[in-house]
C-alpha cells in the first residue's frame, strides 16, 4: 500500500526515499505553498526533515475510496509536534500524483 510505504519512508527521515512515493509531474499543496514535481518534492522534504529532526509520523485515521485517500495524522520531534495533521491524496499507478496537506505545527 503506497501510504504505508510513504509513512515508513517519512519516519526514514530520508528525503530521496520520501520523492520515490511520487509521480515525476506531482504536486503538493501545503498552506502557503505548492510543490511542483518529484525534485521539488525531494527538496521540500529535505528542508522539513533540517526543521523536524526526530521527527516521528503517526496515522491516526485512513478512508479511502478508489484512488483518493483522506490521512488524519500526527508527528513528534525534536522541537515540534502536530496533532492535527489532515493529509489528501490521490493515487493511482502505485504513486502519489497530487496532495493536499494542512497541519498546525507547535513548537516545544
């Protein structure tokens, strides 16, 4: 399943193993910006991973229906946590091709 391998690969903390999950032409939507396509994704990734050291991802909730998929989800790190993270994807050929991601991150 391409959402527990996208978790694994995020709790990795490896960004290049992050962008396999991806299509080349992908696009993430994160509050107050869009990541277009896989190296871009890889980037942003590696930039997440430099802020959130120890960063560990938990899924809270997953509903699936086809090739869309709502995650509700949490994460714990060094110096940030979320707990109300809310994740959207559509996926199809065995990788993500578009998501959305909306989360409030609180530091301590």
């Amino acid at each position: 399943m391409v959402i527990e391998d996208h978790l694994a690969a995020l709790n990795s903390g490896e960004a290049g193993r992050i962008a396999t999950d991806y299509a080349e032409d992908a696009i993430v939507v994160l509050p107050g910006r869009v990541v277009v396509g896989k190296e871009a994704i890889r980037a942003a990734f590696a930039e997440n991973a430099e802020s959130s050291s120890g960063a560990r991802y938990a899924a809270l909730s997953v509903t699936e229906s086809s090739d869309l998929l709502l995650l509700e989800w949490r994460m714990d790190a060094d110096s940030v946590s979320v707990t109300d993270g809310i994740d959207t994807f559509l996926i199809y050929e065995g990788v993500i091709h578009r998501q959305t991601s909306r989360f409030t991150p609180v530091e301590g």
